[in-house]
C-alpha cells in the first residue's frame, strides 16, 4: 500500500487534506487559522497570539483541566503555535484514537467559552511571556531587527503583542476575532497518519456546522490593511544594549518568497551558508578562527516576502572580527558563487533530509497544510524531490544575482557596550 492524497470542501467551507500512511501507527491533526499577527489592526496587536492561549482555558462543554486531558489520557499531545501568518492547533495520537482527536479540536476551535477570572490570568501570563521573550537574546534579537526590516508595516511587530496592547484587550474583542475568522472558509484541516479520508470527512461533517459570514465592517475593524501589503525589505544597522555575557550577532538578506520560482534555490544557498557543519559560516567561523560556538543561517519564507538570517554570538571585542568573516564569506560567494560539485552536494543534503523528515507524520501535517493555504494543493515528498532535482547551476546564479544584494545586509548586535562599536557597525560593508 502506498501514500496517498486527497483533499475535499466540508460543509462548513472548511478545507480537508490528508495524507494515508498505511503503515503508521499514529494520526496527526492540525486545525490551521489562515490568520496571523501580520493582519492584526495595531490597536488589538496582539490578539492572535493571545486567542491562541485563551482557546485552551475552556469551551461550553469543557474546563481547562478536561481539554489538557483529552488526549493526554490516551499518551498523546495537544498544543498550538502562531506565526506572522496564521494559527495553527494541533494534535498527536495513536491512529485508533483519530475521532478523540478531531473532536478536541473542533470544540477548541469552534466553542471557546471562558470566565472573567481566566481572561485576566492568562493576560498575566502573555505579559510574563512577553517578559521571558525580553530576557532570551535568542529570541527578542529577532523582534528588534524585524520592526526594522519592515518599518510601517505589521510584518514587523512582535508576534506576542506589547504589554500596553494585551492589557487594552477586550472580553468582547477576542470573542469578535474569534468568531470572525474560526469559521468556514478561513480553516484548512489538515491530517497525516494511517487514516481513512471519508470517514474523516464523515466525522468531521458530523461536528462543524457553517456559521453565519460576518459583517465585513467588524473585519475591517479588526484587521489591518497593510498586512495584506507586500511588505518591503528596508536596509538597517541597530545596536541594542542589552546586559549579556557575550554580544549577539543577527544579520538579514532578502531572500525569495513561497510562490517565487527560484524557491529552492534558496535552499541551496541557505545550506552552503550555515546550514550544518560542512557550511562555509561554520568552518570559516568556528573551525578555522574559533570565534563562535555556534553559527548558523535560517531560510524565512512567507507567501510574499522571505529573507535569510545569520546568526552567531561571540565575546564583545572578537564581534568585529566575526563580523567581517561573514562578510568575507558573503562577498566570496557573491564574486565566485557556487560550483557544480557544491551544487550537487547541496541538493543531496537538502533531499536526505526531506526523505528522512517525511518520516515524521507531524512534519507531514505541517507541510500538507503550507502547501494547501500558499499553493491551494498538497505537494507529496516525490514532487519536492523532483522539484530539488532540477535546480541548476543556472537557476543558484541567477538566485545569488537576484538576492544576495550585499549592500542591503542588514543587522544587529545586541549586548553590553555596543554603542561603543556604532561607528564602524554602520559603516562596514
């Protein structure tokens, strides 16, 4: 028996994609919002993220406690996550406990009830998040050099809101943003494992009813117009001070978009930077001068911007000898760019880890859903493949030609007397 795809319209609007593994002995689901932090209007920023939490303080038929229990009770696991993008919840078991599965998720996504008390707590504990998030330079480096990138637009702004927005928020706001865009046609379902299509979409069919389209006058409220903008990538040097061991290190260049022809192009460049041990960062940085535990490079693709970071942390008087490495590396592979064998060796690394990571059916789910909201069709693990199979030494320089714009490299250090090194973070290029 082999892997197999299908896709259906339910009832209520809502999108169905599975993928059958015959052979799995688990099912993965994932109910994806198709909205995001980028689309929030400024003055509820915030509220995605923050709805995310409250969904799993209760519903009209379960508590808190009951929700977190709902599939732990049968060894699985239950969570959600937001992005700039969209929302998604999902779930983990084994394959005879699917329809427990399905149903959690329904009632979360669909019947949300919470009291006043829950409503002010979780508040407390965004903000306490919000607070976390500023003392791990991991991860608030990323917020700092983001409203940079993306001045006036909303691709810019923290995904976890700012403490003044979250204590604004309303009871009757959040049920608004909820009932607005958890309906319909603004959910992708997405299930991977050892599964039978029609009766998921039997089941599910059983349990969503359509909802009544909201007025497009309280969407207007909620959202923001510039979200549904291309966001443009803006040149920037930021220096933060921050009370660190070491000074931290975050650099940007454009990159391409999810629908962009020259999508895994990226790829290959990503992995040639800082994608693993054999790249040109790690053995230029690490092995070769011992500046760096670690430095790594990360693809960011979105439906219509994308960018790649580097990201590395070092004591504050080797930052500038790091620095200048990295842009050393840069400028070799901007002048020289990539050779046939390099190439290759790239686009096996890249289809090795595909092929090892569609073994993993809740990387499968992810993927069936991405495909679904960005291209509108499931893409299997054969089609990326083929897809990774016909880049060229053409199409890496034509990505290299089109989007490592040196002169747009932008960054940030972040850590203890920074502002002492201004004058040349700025300058260097």
């Amino acid at each position: 028996m082999k892997i197999t795809f299908q896709k259906s319209t339910l009832r209520s609007g809502a999108k169905l994609v599975t993928e059958n593994h015959p052979y799995s002995k688990s099912f993965s689901v994932g109910f994806w919002v198709n909205v995001g932090s980028r689309f929030e209007n400024p003055e509820i920023a915030g509220i995605t993220h923050f709805l995310e939490h409250l969904t799993f303080k209760g519903t009209k038929k379960r508590s808190a406690f009951e929700i977190a229990q709902s599939l732990e009770s049968y060894g699985g696991d239950l969570n959600a996550f937001t992005t700039k993008e969209h929302t998604c919840f999902h779930g983990l078991v084994l394959k005879e406990n699917w329809q427990q599965a399905l149903e959690i998720l329904v009632d979360i996504t669909t019947n949300m009830k919470f009291s006043s008390k829950d409503f002010k707590n979780e508040k407390n504990v965004v903000i306490q998040e919000i607070g976390m998030s500023e003392d791990t330079p991991d991860d608030i480096i990323y917020d700092y050099l983001l409203e940079a990138l993306f001045p006036n637009h909303p691709m810019g702004k923290p995904i976890l809101g700012q403490i003044g927005t979250i204590h604004r928020l309303k009871e009757a706001q959040v049920y608004d943003y909820y009932n607005t865009f958890y309906q319909g046609e603004n959910l992708v379902i997405s299930c991977a494992g050892n599964l039978n299509h029609k009766k998921v979409e039997s089941y599910l069919n059983s349990l969503l009813s359509k909802k009544k389209t909201k007025d497009n006058t309280l969407k207007k409220l909620l959202l923001d117009t510039k979200g549904f903008e291309k966001p443009e990538f803006h040149r920037c040097r930021l220096v933060r001070e921050k009370a660190t061991e070491q000074t931290h290190l975050l650099l940007a260049l454009p990159s391409s978009t999810f629908t962009d022809e020259l999508r895994m192009e990226a790829f290959i460049v990503n992995s040639l930077l800082g994608g693993g041990m054999t790249s040109k960062l790690f053995q230029s940085v690490r092995e070769n001068k011992g500046l760096a535990y670690s430095v790594q490079s990360f693809l960011h693709t979105l439906k219509d911007t994308g960018f790649i970071t580097i990201q590395a942390a070092s004591d504050g008087k080797k930052i500038k000898e790091l620095t200048n490495v990295i842009l050393k590396e840069l400028k070799l592979l901007k002048k020289k760019g990539i050779s046939k064998k390099e190439i290759e060796f790239y686009k096996n690394q890249i289809k090795g880890s595909i092929l090892l990571g569609s073994e993993d059916i809740e990387n499968r789910m992810n993927s069936l859903a991405v495909n679904e909201l960005v291209f509108a069709q499931p893409k299997s693990v054969a089609q990326i493949q083929r897809e990774i199979e016909k880049i060229s030494y053409d199409s890496v320089h034509e990505y290299l030609d089109n989007y490592l714009q040196i002169d747009k490299l932008s960054g940030i250090l972040l850590g203890p007397k920074v502002e002492n090194q201004s004058l040349w973070w700025e300058q260097f290029n």
